[in-house]
C-alpha cells in the first residue's frame, strides 16, 4: 500500500508541475485566468467525483474537518485570485 502511496504523491507533483504547459496555450488564446481556473477545478472535482464512486466511498464530511477544510479551501482560493489579478495587471 506505502508504493501506491509514494506513486500517487509523485503522479501528483508531475501533474501539478506541468499545470502551464495546459494554460500557456489557452492564455495566448486569449482565454483568462479565472477561466482558465475554473475549468481546473471544474475537471478536477468531476474527475474526484468518478474516483469516489467507482471506489464507493462516501461524499460526507466528519463535523471535525470542516473547519480544516473550509481553511484550506479559502487559503487556495486567495492564492488563486492573487494569481489572477497579477496576471490582470501584468496585461495592462
């Protein structure tokens, strides 16, 4: 189980890393950042959504992590808009 682990840590980091090579295209297309953004995470969620019900595993959330994860979940949307208005400013 520790190698699958490992495998998707490293599947994980490639994808990430190589996250620009999808929207430096779509960015000389004209295509913005938010939208840019909101089709990542868009795929992204549906993608987890298969995974958990070809899995069966349940969708709820234990009372205990939601404030974990809605600290994570702002913290992320706050560097993703940083990222877009920088990216806004470095246009103009």
């Amino acid at each position: 189980m520790k190698h699958k682990e490992i495998i998707c840590g490293i599947l994980a980091a490639v994808c990430y890393g190589t996250n620009p090579f999808g929207a430096l295209p779509l960015y000389e297309e004209g295509v913005n950042t938010a939208s840019v953004l909101f089709y990542r995470f868009s795929m992204a969620v549906l993608m987890l959504a298969v995974m958990f019900i070809v899995e069966r595993k349940s969708f709820s959330v234990k009372k205990g992590d939601l404030k974990t994860l809605a600290s994570l979940g702002a913290l992320f949307a706050v560097l993703s808009i940083t990222k877009t208005i920088k990216n806004s400013l470095r246009q103009q």
